[in-house]
C-alpha cells in the first residue's frame, strides 16, 4: 500500500521526510531581531565605512541609505549625525592611540610632509612617518593632515612638530623629506633638530620643467596643449575626432591635456597626440567642423611633430623614474 501511494499519489499523501524536515524557507523566512549586540556591529561598520571611503558624516541621512538599512535591518536604528560623530572621533583617538603605543618601541623615523591644495582652493599639508619594525617590515603612517589657512612662513610650518611631541616621537626624527618650496626647506633647516633632505622625485621633476622652459620646447608645448584644449572644449570636433578614430581604425583615446602640477603630463599629452596625429588632422581639415581660421591658429608645424617624437623616449624614462620614486614597493617615497 506504501508502495502505491508513493508510486501514484505522491502530490497527495506526503512522505515522512516531507513531514519530518521544515524546508529552507521557514528559516530564512523568520525575521531576526537586532539586538544590542548586533546593532553595535553595524553601528562600528557604519563607522568604518565613512573613514575608510571618506565618506561625509550626513551619508546616515541619506534617504537611500535609510532605505536600504530599512530593507537589510529593519529593526536597526540608523545613528544621526550628532552620534556618528562622536563614534568617529572615539575611532580616531583609538587608532592614535594604537599608533603611539606602536611608535614607542621604534627608535628611529624618518617623515615626509607634503603641502597640497583642495578643490575648494583650501591648502594642507600631511604628514607622514616611516620606520621600520621589529620584523624589519617597512611600515608608514599618516600622524596629521591639517588645514594650514596661515601664511605658509617657516614659523608655521614648524609648529607642525606638536604632533610630533603628542605621539612621543619628537627625539626620534632622524630626517624629513620634503619637496624644494624655500619656506619648507627653511623650517627644517632653521626651527627643527633634524636632517632636512629634498624629495628626489620632486627634484627631478623641477629639473624636467626647466628643461621645458627653453623657448622653442615651450611653443611646441603651448601649441599642443592649445590644441588638445580645442578638442575639450568642443564637442563637434570631440564627436568628429572618434569619428575619425573609427574610420582609421585607431584606438578610441581621448586627447590628454597638460596640467603644470600633475607630473608627466607633458609626456602623456605628447604620447597621445602622436597616436592621434592623423585623425587630429582629419578633423582639422574638415570644413564641415573646423574653419580654416581655426585650423590655420591650432595645427602645429611638421617641425613640431618631429620634436614631440624625438623627445617622447627621453620623457618616457624620465616618467619611469618618477613612477619608480613614487609608487616603489607600495609605500610613499622617501
């Protein structure tokens, strides 16, 4: 009879294992409580998220972070701006904290500090450490980014070493390395106890631009960054050059303009426009897109190209030693 009912009426009469074992659902179905202990995880993770992606604090306000915290957790409640500020300011003095502690066993650092500026034109300088450890691992570390609205004088450079004192390693700076700005050197120099060294990738670059301040490299410089600055600004001739690109089957690369503060990106524009010559060309000889005004004040001479080329192997090794300088083994140069 068993025998039966399993062979012809299975849909019907249920097997003992069918009845016996709850399916998977029933599980997953269930909802789980966010108790106090969970919810500080999430809390922490939260935290973490907004250090770790530089994230602003008004993200937990955001109405599509509720809502996906709503879906995800819905017994969870979202901390507000208040709470996850004080949760990132406890975060910080653990992790200096762990970071003093650490620093207490080593004997001797180097630091390096670096001025930059924002977006929003404000400036700061960051400071970083370098040591090795016990393991004889090299090991860095941020000790300060801060907002330097002062007029950058040596004096208020040098009051940056209050950090130094905070975190103990004050006697146990043996260098720092630092970019080639006079007020900089100076404050090493004149207000501080240390070696004060140059950042050689810095140096190379300024002699790289010295290089390109002699008078006929500078026009064929100015002329190649004003027309690479025609094809940004214009969106015909943008859709005309990848037009072009795809009727000479080039690669679809758009055009690479020089920036006086980014670092070889004179070779960059120069390796682009060489790959795009002729299709450059072709878009400057097309009356339909560009008039022969236009094209008359933005095509270089033959003579130019011929020196782009002939300098793009001497900047191309010139690059290879600044990368090597800045990204070597993943730390900061020193």
């Amino acid at each position: 009879m068993r025998s039966h009912l399993s062979a012809k009426h299975a849909k019907e009469v249920p097997t003992e294992k069918d009845a016996a074992q709850p399916a998977i659902t029933n599980f997953t179905s269930r909802p789980r409580r966010c108790d106090d202990r969970r919810a500080g995880d999430i809390t922490a993770l939260i935290t973490n998220m907004i250090v770790k992606d530089m994230l602003p604090i008004s993200f937990v306000e955001g109405g599509g972070f509720l809502e996906l915290m709503a879906s995800v957790e819905p017994d969870y409640r979202v901390p507000g701006r208040t709470t996850m500020t004080k949760r990132i300011e406890k975060l910080y003095k653990d992790k200096a904290e762990d970071l003093r502690r650490s620093l207490s066993t080593i004997s001797k650092v180097s630091i390096t500090t670096d001025g930059w500026t924002a977006l929003t034109t404000e400036s700061y300088v960051t400071i970083t450490c370098h040591y090795i450890d016990s393991e004889w691992e090299m090991k860095s570390a941020v000790l300060q980014t801060r907002a330097t609205p002062e007029r950058h004088t040596a004096e208020n450079l040098a009051e940056g070493s209050q950090c130094y004192r905070v975190l103990g390693i004050l006697e146990k700076v043996t260098a720092c390395v630092h970019d080639n700005a006079s007020n900089v050197t100076l404050a090493n120099n004149e207000y501080l106890d240390w070696d004060s060294s140059p950042c050689y990738a810095h140096t190379l670059q300024l002699a790289i631009n010295d290089g390109f301040k002699l008078k006929p490299i500078h026009h064929i410089v100015a002329g190649a960054s004003r027309l690479v600055s025609h094809f940004h600004h214009s969106t015909v001739a943008t859709q005309a050059l990848c037009q072009k690109q795809v009727d000479q089957t080039l690669p679809d690369h758009r055009l690479i303009q020089y920036c006086r503060t980014r670092w070889n990106s004179i070779y960059d524009m120069f390796d682009r426009l060489l790959e795009q010559r002729w299709a450059v060309a072709a878009v400057l000889s097309d009356r339909s897109v560009t008039t022969l005004s236009d094209a008359r004040t933005l095509e270089l001479a033959d003579d130019s190209w011929i020196v782009m080329e002939e300098m793009l192997p001497v900047l191309r090794s010139l690059k290879c030693a600044t990368t090597a300088c800045v990204e070597s083994q993943g730390f900061p140069a020193l």
